[in-house]
C-alpha cells in the first residue's frame, strides 16, 4: 500500500507540471501571434489590470471550494475560517512535525518525495531541522501560514503551490534560480495583489513608458533574486520572494510614469533608518500639506525662494535595503543629498554621550541625589526652565534625570554636558572630608539590695536603782519582733526571763562585721545600723569612631532559646523554640561646629529577658 501511495503521489506531482507546461507553450505559441506594436503605443495607452484565470486555475477554485479551504498563497482567496485562532507554539520540534501540524490546521497537503521519501543525506530532510517558536496570543490563519512560509525559507525550503488545489510541494531554495517556472506566476496583476508573506513567486510586469533594460539593471542593483526582460513584450520578469516583489514594484512603477524624471539617485543609509528619514523630509518640506502623492518631475516656473528643500524630487523609501530612491531634477536631487550625507546620515560615534558618573568620596550618594532634586526644582516650572534658558543674567539648568548608586556610591547623570559641567562643579564644592568623632560608651548594671536598716531591743539591767520604775518591766521593739514573758523558770522572774531571752535575738546575726561582747552579765539592750549596700557591674564598654552628622550605632545584649509553640499529636507534645535577643541599643548623632563643639543627639532602647 505504501509503494502505491507514493507512485499516486508522483503521478500526480508529473500531470500537475504537465498541464503547466502546456499551459506555458500555449501562452508562448500566443505571443508569437502577437502584432507588433508602435513605439508610441507605449506613450499613448496606459497598462488595464485585468483578472486573468487560467483552466487550471478556475479548476483550483473548484477544487478549493469543494474543500473548504483557502488559496492560502492568496490573502484574496482567503475565507471566514482564516479568522479562526490558532495556536502556534513549538519546542524543539521536528520541521516535519510543523508541516503536519500545518495540514491539519490548513486542510491541505504537502508532497516532496525527495525529501520525505529518499533520506540522502543528514540535513537534506525534514527531520534534521527542529524549531522553537512560542507566540503569546492565538494567531488567525493567514498570519499562521505566513509565518510558516517564513520558517521553510530560513530552514533552505520552499512551498510551492501544485495545479491541483490544496497540493503544495516542498522544495530547495536552490529552486528559485534553477527552475523558476515550478513557482506560481503573477502575470500584469496589481502588486497590491501580491502575497504579503516570503512565498517565492514568478512575476511578469508589461512596462508602458520605460526603458525594460535600463528598469532591469535597476532590479538587479536593488538585489532581486533574479530578473530579465521580454524584449519583444516590452516587460519584466521577477524571481523573488513575494513580499521582496511586491516592494520592489513600487520603484519600478514610478519609473515607468508617463514623464520621467531627469535623474534617478539610490542613497544607501549607514547609520539612520530610512523611514525616519523619509518621515522627517516630508515634515520639513512641507510634502503632505500640499495634498495628494508627490509629483518630483513636475515642471516648475521657477525656483522656490520661501522653501529649501525643492518641490520636484520625489523620494520612496526601500525598508529591505535602508535605502532611498530620489527621482527628480539633477539639482534638488544634489541638494537633498547633501543634507541627508551631511546633517542626517553622520555616524554617532563621535557624539557626547549624555550620560555621565560622578563618584563621591565623602558624602552619601542618597543624600546628595535628595540634595540635587531639591535645588534642580527651582524654577523648573517656568519656560526658561524647561528649555535651560537665560532670565535676567541666571542660567537655568536643563531638565535632567539624577539616580543614586548606593554599592559605588556614586550619581548617574543623563544631562546635556553644560548642565553637568555646573552641577559637577556644585559636587567638587559639597564632597568635602568631615570632621571624625570617638565615641566610648560604658553600659553599667548597678544593683541596690538594702538602702538603709535601723533597730533596737533595750530591757532592764537589773542594776539598782532599775532603768525603768522598781514595779514595772518594759522593753522596745525595733529588731526582729518582740521578745515575749517566758514562764519556764522556776522560780518565774519576769525581769531576768526577758533578759536572757533578748539574748536569743542574737543568733539571728550573721552579718559581716557584727561584733558581740558580753561581761557575764544578762544582755539588756541590742542595737543595729546599716547603711546603702550597692552592687555594680560592667556589662560592656564598646568604642566606635563616626563622622559628622553620620549615625552610630551600639549594641551589647544576650540570645536565648525561648518557647513560641506547642503542637499536641497522638503520641505527645512538642515544644517549638526560637532564638530572641534582649539587648541595649544606643544611637549617637554627633554635630561638630566650626569651633569644634561637638552635640550629641543620643536615642536609647532597653530590651530584657524576665523571669517569667
């Protein structure tokens, strides 16, 4: 089954090509029949576009509508279905998976036997060649097929339509050259017509006024695949990608105008782009304004004195090649020359570059980019200040944008160089060295455990006469509670219990520093005095050196593991720690004067572990 698909495939591409050909002698056997024309028909009639449609071709749209589907070479022949999205995103796909994905989406079919079928050599096929492509929004039809055809070109192939509506053959781009007549051909159709994608098609245009040679040797200059003439029908022929055509034709038309101009100039930009160019020509020469399309070789009574640039030159722009091609009289074409090669055209090497580094030394490039913003606001509102003009002997700075650098320190300018030079010249003035400062902080723990004690215990002495009155026996209380009446002496005594058992308070004494003396006697008075006990301890003494007006911070604290969680499961809980500081934290400010008077601004912050 295989060997006869592929023997169908075969025949068919053969009887495609046939009927090309037949169709081809028969149009040549035509133009042998045709008279010939005077010279001066050429200056008297003017080309009629007609819609021609071969057999083949009215077959192809039959064929085409019984399939539903487009001439996909044809945006004309495109249906509704060529609105539909589709997806065309690839990675690291095969080429030939890309033309079987594209037959799916566009219901057609492409043959190549000597590219499918017999696998030559590594990089003849399909298979060797892979592509990754990702598109962020769906594609219609024709843009798919467009992008397609330019996927083959960059890959060395060509799509070339078959007879048979739908049937596309896959090709070398070595084609083009070689066998010309495999691709489809565009006979005196409009160029508007032409496929707006990199199909390559044959074209055949029947000029009216020009020279077909001289319009040849242009094509070739301009880098046209490949051209020729048809001397006996006075036209030009073009083997080319359709889009390269279709641009081309656009001079070519020109050319053959019913009056040609006195001098054609091709003007092949290096350094600017040849649409800005244009645009900025028509903007200057005032193009638009005076309506309709520019008319170079219209005859002028004489010159223009209000306007430099001369109304008689027309100029086209070619995109493919960033040329210009200027029609016109000798000496506007002169002139236009001039200005492009001389003011528009100039390489930009030498150019000042409007960006500029400035590195402090000393100051902060935040603050210095804060310090700049504020001044540059000054008059910026005004109309001298938006252009950088002069009012009353001040010169206004330009606007111009400043950013700070923090890991170099340093401001980027984007400014006109005069400007920079003076805000340069304010830096050199600001980025000064600052007075330095030494900083010694001492972080002390004192610790107060008693501030003051007083107290006393006075009895009876027992001498005669009493210290109190012969019938009564007292005491005070000043010291550890009151020693009360003991009854456990036999005989009781009042006055000789309280004393010996004043006594007791004294095993209660076990400050440093206390001294007892007794003389046999009873103990009938006790007296104690304290003063402020004190503890204190260095925590830390850290140094640091900072500059004027520059922040320095020091700290001195503790980490510990602290409880943050607790997580019940079946088996138990689990406690969850985390790592806290408690520390002291101290910000100095200094502000060194010119008198070398120094003020401190200091914040403190106290962070501290507790008990609980």
């Amino acid at each position: 089954m295989t060997i006869l698909l592929l023997l169908f495939f075969v025949c068919l591409h053969t009887i495609a090509f046939a009927s090309a050909n037949i169709i081809t002698q028969e149009a040549a056997a035509q133009k042998n029949n045709i008279p010939e024309r005077p010279a001066q028909a050429f200056t008297e009639l003017h080309p009629v576009q007609k819609n021609i449609s071969t057999a083949d071709e009215q077959g192809q749209e039959k064929t085409a509508a019984a399939l539903q589907g487009p001439v996909l070479y044809q945006p004309q022949g495109a249906t509704s279905s060529s609105h539909e999205s589709v997806s065309f995103n690839f990675e690291e796909t095969d080429l030939k998976n890309l033309v079987l994905y594209m037959e799916q989406i566009h219901q057609v079919k492409f043959i190549s036997p000597d590219v499918f079928v017999e696998k030559k050599t590594k990089g003849e096929g399909l298979e060797g060649h892979k592509i990754s492509f990702r598109s962020f929004k769906n594609l219609t039809k024709t843009e798919s097929w467009n992008l397609f055809i330019r996927f083959m070109g960059i890959a060395g192939f060509d799509v070339v339509p078959m007879a048979q509506a739908g049937f596309y053959n896959v090709v070398s781009t070595g084609t083009r050259a070689t066998d010309p007549q495999a691709f489809p051909t565009y006979i005196d159709v409009s160029p508007e017509t032409l496929p707006n994608n990199d199909m390559p098609i044959r074209y055949v245009y029947y000029l009216t006024n020009a020279d077909p040679q001289k319009v040849q040797q242009l094509v070739s200059q301009l880098g046209i695949l490949k051209s020729g003439v048809y001397a006996d029908l006075q036209a030009l022929y073009m083997v080319d990608k359709a889009y390269n055509i279709k641009m081309i034709m656009e001079i070519v038309q020109e050319l053959d105008s019913p009056i040609a101009p006195q001098m054609l100039s091709v003007i092949k930009l290096k350094s600017a782009d040849v649409t800005d160019v244009k645009s900025l020509y028509e903007s200057l020469s005032n193009t638009k304004e005076q309506g309709g399309a520019q008319k170079g070789w219209v005859a002028t009574k004489g010159k223009a004195t209000l306007e430099y640039f001369p109304q008689d030159v027309m100029m086209t722009a070619d995109k493919r090649t960033n040329s210009l091609i200027l029609l016109g009289s000798k000496e506007g074409i002169e002139k236009i020359e001039e200005f492009i090669k001389k003011y528009v055209d100039v390489d930009m090497d030498d150019a000042a570059s409007p960006m500029f580094v400035y590195t402090l030394q000393y100051m902060k490039a935040t603050s210095a980019n804060s310090l700049l913003n504020s001044i540059l606001q000054y008059g910026s509102s005004t109309e001298a200040g938006k252009y950088g003009g002069i009012r009353d002997g001040y010169k206004f700075l330009q606007p111009m944008t400043i950013v700070a650098d923090d890991y170099s320190n340093s401001l980027v300018f984007n400014a006109v160089p005069q400007d920079y030079e003076m805000v340069k010249n304010l830096l050199d003035e600001l980025d000064k060295p600052q007075k330095q400062v030494a900083v010694e902080v001492l972080f002390l723990q004192v610790q107060t455990e008693q501030l003051k004690a007083f107290g006393s215990q006075i009895t009876g002495t027992g001498a005669q006469p009493a210290t109190f009155f012969n019938s009564v026996s007292g005491q005070t209380s000043f010291l550890d509670g009151l020693v009360t009446k003991a009854t456990t002496y036999t005989p009781p005594n009042d006055e000789w219990t309280i004393r010996t058992s004043l006594a007791q308070l004294l095993t209660g004494i076990g400050t440093t520093g206390s001294t007892i003396l007794t003389f046999g006697q009873p103990i009938w008075a006790i007296f104690r005095i304290l003063q402020q006990m004190t503890v204190v301890k260095i925590i830390s003494n850290p140094f640091g050196i900072t500059s004027n007006n520059t922040q320095l911070k020091l700290e001195s604290g503790e980490s510990r593991r602290v409880i943050n969680g607790l997580v019940q499961n079946s088996s138990g809980s689990v406690t969850g720690f985390e790592t806290m500081a408690a520390t002291l934290n101290l910000t100095v400010t200094p502000q060194v004067n010119r008198d070398n008077i120094v003020n401190l601004d200091i914040q403190f912050n106290k962070v501290a572990f507790t008990n609980n």
